[in-house]
C-alpha cells in the first residue's frame, strides 16, 4: 500500500512540470503533444521496476492528470503574479 501511493505521488510530481510548460504551449502544438506524452514512458519503467501490475494504471492515469492540471494552474498563477508586479512598476 505505501509502495502504491509513493508511486502515485512521484507520477504526480512527474507531471507538475510537464502541466507548467504545456499551459504555455499552443493547444496540439509539438510542444504541447510532448509535454502530455513525455512522462507517459516513465512512469511505465517506474511501475515495471516497482513490480505493480496492471490494475493500478487507472489510478496512474488520475495522478498523471491531477499533476498536469495543477502544474497548468502553477503556471496561471505565476502569469497573475507577474503581471500584478509590472503593474506596481
């Protein structure tokens, strides 16, 4: 069990990145495409070599999402807060 949730959160903080970069990316860019993809290969090899079977893949996939999602709201509240400091300038 603490195996399990371990890799669910090492998934999620795969994709806290990769949600960053592809908030600023053009929507079906190449960019885009790869931030979504990118971790998708890691953490095949990371659930391989943990030794977990197939069944936890759909709780992979909701950790995946949860990490680009809240990467991508990272990114709008970093845009926010930048665009308040040139404001105050």
């Amino acid at each position: 069990m603490e195996l399990t949730l371990f890799l669910l959160f090492i998934v999620f903080l795969i994709n806290l990145p990769c949600g960053y970069l592809r908030r600023q990316s053009e929507k079906f860019s190449g960019k885009w495409f790869f931030c979504i993809h990118l971790p998708i290969p890691i953490i095949f090899m990371l659930r391989i070599e943990v030794g977990l079977n197939y069944t936890i893949i759909p709780l992979l996939v909701v950790s995946s999402f949860i990490g680009q999602i809240i990467g991508g709201i990272f990114f709008s509240i970093n845009q926010c807060l930048q665009n308040i400091q040139q404001k105050k300038l």
